[in-house]
C-alpha cells in the first residue's frame, strides 16, 4: 500500500551527515563484492567496511583491489583513483589498461557500483551528470557501470539545497541510465526500486511518515514493516 502523500513540513533539520550515509550503504556491501564506488561523494564508503568484510574495489582507470589513501606526504602521484585521488594497493591488487577495466565492467563482472546522484526516478532512472547546461561535457564511464553491475546503489542527499525532492517521479534532467537504480540510501531513508515504485525499507524514526513523503517527489510505497534507519555519530 502506499502512505498518506497530503504534505507534511520539510525536515532537513534531521538528517543524517554524508559520512552516516556512507556508513549506511557500506553495511550491504557483501564480503569478498567487487565494487565501484563513484567519484566523490561514493568514495566515502570504502571507509566503513564491517568488521571482518573486505570488498574488493574497482576503479575505472585500472586498478583491482586499492585500499585507503596514504598518508599526507607519502602519496605516489602515479598510483590514483579515476576521482585522481592517490590510493595505496592490497595485498594481491592488480593494475592494467582502463580497456581491460571497462571490459570487467561491461561483462557483467561488478557486484555492485554505487554512485552520486541529482535524481532518481520511481523507474530506476537515474540523472547524475548534468543539470541543464551545467555539469560535465560528457556522462563518463557512469552510463557503462549502471547497466554493467549487477546491482547499482545510489547515495544521496534526500532534497536539494533548494529543497528540492531528488527523488522523483520523473528525472527532468539528462540521464545516465534508464531502469538501472537498485536502492537509494538517502539523508532520511533507505528505498528500493520495485515494480516502477519507491518501496520504503528504513526511515529516521525521527520523522513521520507523512513528512518524509512530502520531500519525496513520487508515492513511497510500504510493503512491510519499516525500519528505523540508523548510523553511529561520525
């Protein structure tokens, strides 16, 4: 069933900060996963692995199992991220052509890829690398990794600056991919995509329902009881 949609006052008093967000998608990162973590926002995630789980993550420019950045003054400006990030190697890392790397990711071979977002649609679609004619010249390696992972995440805030729902019933801005969200981890809540719905699995306890539909921008289905979403101080 879907919840009450009369409006209800924005909280963006109570959210959750970036790195709570990163926590949180971190949490459902399988042990042993390959994954590719977006450039920016996304990179945070690889910081809250569970205990006792190691992902195995990926970078479009040529790198198999980087760890954490060095330390200030010890950077190798020759080994980075495809955000030219510097980053350290893991026992067993590999490194080759950003060729090679994208054909890992066109074969199907990432568990998951998760990225930034300035909208996502109750279909799946996603927008994320142009706003208008601001942005980037071009959507980038984003449109290989959201049809080439088996699974794509999205992590986000749940409004714009402006207030703005970022998730919508329709993305108005230029797409990266069609049908291809998975799961939306926000600021207030965690959903899903299903059947062409938002399903709501976790929100802030903090907030109503009622208050969290009316900084969505399409129906927040309800299929089971909804957690309370939930990440340690930062």
């Amino acid at each position: 069933m879907t919840v009450d949609t009369r409006t209800a006052t924005t909280r963006e008093d109570i959210k959750l900060s970036n790195a709570q967000i990163a926590w949180r998608a971190a949490q459902d990162i399988a042990d042993g996963a390959y994954v590719n973590l977006g450039i920016g926002f996304p990179e945070m995630v690889a910081r809250y692995q569970p205990p006792g789980r190691q992902a195995i993550f990926h970078t479009e420019n040529g790198i198999l199992g980087f760890g954490e950045a060095p330390p200030a003054g010890e950077e190798d400006w020759d080994l980075i991220n495809a955000g030219k990030r510097p980053v350290t190697l893991k026992a067993g890392a590999s490194i080759f052509h950003h060729a090679d790397s994208f054909a890992m990711v066109r074969g199907g071979h990432l568990d998951v890829a998760i990225l930034g977002a300035y909208q996502v649609a109750q279909n799946g679609d996603l927008a994320n690398w142009r706003v208008g004619s601001t942005g980037v010249p071009a959507v980038g390696g984003a449109m290989d990794l959201v049809h080439g992972a088996k699974q794509v995440f999205v992590i986000t805030e749940h409004v714009t600056k402006n207030g703005e729902p970022k998730l919508v019933a329709g993305c108005t801005f230029p797409l990266t991919g069609v049908g291809c969200i998975t799961r939306v981890y926000t600021s207030h809540a965690v959903v899903d995509i299903v059947g062409g719905h938002f399903v709501l699995r976790e929100k802030l306890a903090m907030i109503s329902m009622e208050e969290l539909q009316a900084m969505t921008g399409a129906p927040l289905y309800v299929e089971e009881p909804v957690s309370d979403l939930f990440a340690p101080a930062l």
